[in-house]
C-alpha cells in the first residue's frame, strides 16, 4: 500500500479500488471507500467500531460465528476486537461501499457523556441495522467529513455525536438513562445538544432522506 494525496488535505491508503483516509480536523476518524469489484476479506479485527454500507448490491457478513446476507442499504456494526469475515462475489455497475472506522475511545466518551458517569464501549444487540434515520446520519456524516474544511468542525462533531448517540440509544446492547444535555463539558456540549435535538425528531416520527 502507498501514501497519496487526494487534494483534499488528507492522508489517502490506496490498495487497489478501496481507499481510506483520516480527516484532517476530526480526530479517531477513518473513511473507507470501495467500488463493485467482488471480494473476499479473511478472519480478521479492527480495534475501533467499524460501520459499513453498500449502496447499489448487497454482501455477506461471518460475525460471532453467523453469516448474514447484507441488503443492499443495511448498515453493519461490527464493535472493536469482533473477528469478522466479509465476501461479495458479484460485481454490479454503480454499487459503491462506504465505511467509517471510529475509535473505540470516541464510542465510550459518547455513552459517558450521554449517561453522566463512566461507561465501557458499548456493545450493539445485532450488527445489521436496517434504520431509515441511522442511515440518514451515517451518510450524512461522511458527506460533511468528506467536505472537509467547507463545513465547520462543529457541523462534522455534530454529525459524528448524531451518529453514536443514535446507533448506542437505538441499537446499544444496553439501555441507558440519558442525562441533561446542559451537564455536558464543552466543546462537545453543543454538538450533543444538536444531536438530542436530531434525537428528539425521531421520537417524534423520523427523519426525511
């Protein structure tokens, strides 16, 4: 693998149609990108929540000793240290992956923060999530990450609070009992408070997208 730019102020990993990179100003993130060429990726682990999403073609997931057919749309979780295998044997024009690795560190400071007190990395109760609203805020997030410095580094820490707070009150493992939003330490306050914000629309009949 080499070290690319991509014009866009980034550390780019290209290895044949996947790419990945870091934003510049949002910290434990990674963007993965791939295009419709069929794979197979052997056993293997990330050491920060990865989730995925495959637009235009669906795909197999072996977690925890299941394999699942991915739909086309689904998104996948697959927590920190969760050995996993993924295949895609068709190839169709169009499909496009995405992906966002974050760090298992980012997840914990979320759940802590939503809580008000200490947390572990919160495990999921199923990692396919067919949810209109987290998809909305997954694509979303990698839409203004991919923005770069065109949008504010607190619309891209919004949008990553949006998406952890959702997958971890929706899809965690464990309920938990949120605490008021004013209680939490800036400089994520305000990104949190636009999340509950989000939050809040969904309990009240979802999101468009």
């Amino acid at each position: 693998m080499g070290l690319a730019s991509d014009g866009r102020g980034t550390d780019v990993v290209s290895r044949q149609r996947v790419v990945v990179w870091r934003p510049r100003h949002v910290a434990g993130v990674e963007i993965v990108r791939g295009g419709a060429a069929p794979h197979s990726v052997p056993r293997h682990f990330h050491e920060e929540l990865e989730i995925a999403l495959k637009k235009g073609d669906g795909w197999e997931f072996h977690h925890r000793g299941v394999w699942h057919a991915v739909a086309p749309g689904t998104l996948v979780l697959t927590p920190p240290g969760d050995v996993h295998m993924v295949r895609s044997p068709r190839a169709i024009d169009g499909a496009v992956f995405h992906g966002l690795r974050l760090d298992a560190d980012l997840l914990q400071r979320t759940a802590t923060d939503l809580v008000g007190r200490p947390q572990r990395v919160p495990d999921f109760m199923m990692p396919l999530v067919d949810d209109r609203d987290a998809r909305y805020f997954f694509l979303r997030l990698i839409a203004v990450l991919e923005e770069g410095s065109a949008a504010s580094l607190l619309e891209q820490e919004a949008w990553l609070q949006n998406v952890l707070a959702h997958l971890i009150l929706r899809h965690g493992a464990a309920r938990l009992t949120l605490r008021d939003a004013q209680a939490i330490t800036p400089p994520r306050a305000r990104a949190m408070v636009m999340g509950r914000r989000c939050l809040r629309t969904i309990s009240r009949g979802g999101v468009s997208g």
